[in-house]
C-alpha cells in the first residue's frame, strides 16, 4: 500500500508541530516560508537542458567520490535535501524509500539524496529513514552552489531553531547555515538535466508520482 502524499503528511505533521513550538515560533517560520515564496526560484539555477556540475562528494563512513561518478549508464534522480535536522526532509526521504525506490528500480533508474551534513549526520538521515539508496554528504555545498540552489534559513528562523535546542550550523559539514532548497533533479547518463523541481518553500516537495512520470517521459524520448 503506497503512502500518502507528501503534501498531505506535511499537513498532518505541521499540526501537530505548530501545536507543540507555540504560536510565536510558528509565526517566525511561517514568515519565513512566505518571504521564501516571494522570492522565488533563484535567479542561475539549473534547469531542464542544462549540463550537471561535478563535485567531491562524500560517503557516511567518510569515503570520497565525485558526483560525476555516479552518472553512468543509469537514469539517475537527485535529490537535495536540507538535513536530517530537517522533519519535511524525513517525510520525503521516506516516502521516497517506500513509493519511489521500487519504481525506480523497475525502470533501471537510481536515486541519490545529498545534502551539506557532516558523514554522522548523513548516516542519521540514512538510519532514521532505514534508506535503500544512496545518501550523500556535499560539504561546503559545492555541488548545490553548482546547480544554484543554495540558500540559508532566516536570522530569525536560526534563532527559533536554537530555542527548540538544535542549529543548523552544527549539523552541516562547514559549520555555517547554508541549505540548498529542497529540489529533485532526473539526469540522463551524459549528464544533461531532464528534469528539475526546486522548491523555495520548504515544507513543499516534489511528489513520487511527478517524479516518476519525469523517468518515463525519459525513457520514450
């Protein structure tokens, strides 16, 4: 039985949670989210046609790899994620294991969800979410930096993060706050983006079914 979306788990969740950190830090993230919206996709970031940067990347256990290594024969679906600090992040990470994964692997794609943590802090989002796939560590985010999608929580977000007793900083591999936004990129074997979905707001994901419908229409081009 598949889960359900990722949009309504995110629903489910934020009420529980808004519940839990009071309306006053509720408020800060939900000015956050909105000043996110305004914004917009950041003006430089990789979109369908363009060719995929190259980055050193790095395992759980601390092993080294290029980001072009892993673009071989394969269709492979990238997705940036902000962190294991992150419980969006969690949701999609999971749903992506149960609903997706299969699917990928029937199509002889694979995934691979990188992020700007420390190695512990990926091998926490590897065992949190008991993940299939391959999960990643771009420190400093190069790689993000290279697709353009890096960005960083607001002041007043950082300090609400502290007060619930965790900072980004800490987690992230070059002590500093940077995040990519959330985004889901399917790159065919030579490297050329087919598909890209960045999402400003971070409690907003891309959905299984989109993604796989992306994988398809790869496969009759």
């Amino acid at each position: 039985m598949s889960t359900p979306s990722i949009a309504q788990q995110v629903d489910d969740f934020n009420v529980g949670f808004e519940s839990q950190i009071g309306d006053r830090l509720a408020a800060v993230f939900s000015e956050e989210q909105s000043t996110l919206r305004a914004a917009g996709t950041p003006t430089g970031a990789l979109a369908e046609g363009d060719l995929a940067p190259d980055a050193e990347l790095r395992t759980a256990d601390g092993r080294t790899l290029t980001f072009g290594s892993l673009l071989g024969e394969a269709v492979t679906v990238v997705v940036f994620y902000r962190g294991a600090w992150c419980p969006y992040c969690s949701i999609t990470l999971r749903t992506y294991q149960q609903d997706l994964l299969p699917a990928l692997e029937e199509r002889g794609a694979q995934l691979v969800a990188i992020s700007p943590q420390t190695a512990d802090g990926t091998a926490q989002s590897q065992d949190n979410g008991a993940l299939g796939f391959t999960v990643l560590s771009d420190p400093g985010n190069v790689l993000a930096d290279g697709f353009g999608i890096v960005t960083e929580p607001s002041g007043e977000a950082q300090d609400a993060h502290t007060e619930l007793g965790f900072a980004v900083s800490d987690s992230n591999a070059d002590d500093t706050a940077r995040v990519p936004f959330p985004s889901v990129y399917v790159i065919d074997p030579d490297g050329r983006i087919r598909f890209a979905d960045i999402h400003v707001d971070y409690t907003s994901r891309t959905e299984v079914d989109d993604i796989i419908a992306a994988v398809d229409r790869l496969d009759e081009s």
